[in-house]
C-alpha cells in the first residue's frame, strides 16, 4: 500500500514523496499527478543532488515507482 505526500520548500519549489507503508512487502504505484509537470526530478537519499526521473511522462504526467518494503521516494516537480 503506497502513500503519496506532496509539499512546499519555503523558496517555492514542489516536491512529492511516495512511499511504501507496506513493511513485509514490495510495491510498484503508478503515481498520475494533477498538473503534469515539464520534468520531474528524483532527490539521491545518499548526495541530495537531483537527477531526472527514470519513466516520467510529462505528456500524461504519470510515473511508475517501484519501491522496496517501507522505502521512499522523493521528487522535485520542474515548472
């Protein structure tokens, strides 16, 4: 079971979390996000740099996030 969580730096920029809230099991969500953005951009857990997101489709605006038991995700929405 995923939960998808999205926020607001205080310079503005938007970011989404997706997570599993499963602890025994792996998951794969297909994340449809409202307002397509031009880009999305994943957060490393290790550095913090940002690199563009493997599978995201600015034309449907959805993405696929495969994620390990009680992983996450975080992303940076682009304009």
């Amino acid at each position: 079971m995923g939960l998808v969580g999205e926020f607001e730096s205080e310079s503005g920029a938007r970011y989404l979390m997706v997570v599993n809230k499963d602890f025994i099991d792996a998951v794969t969500l297909l994340v449809t996000l409202r307002s397509a953005p031009s880009h999305l951009q994943e957060v490393s857990k290790q550095t913090g740099t940002q690199m563009m997101a493997a599978g995201y489709s600015p034309s449907t605006g959805e993405i696929t996030v495969q994620l390990a038991s009680g992983d996450g995700r975080l992303f940076r929405l682009g304009e």
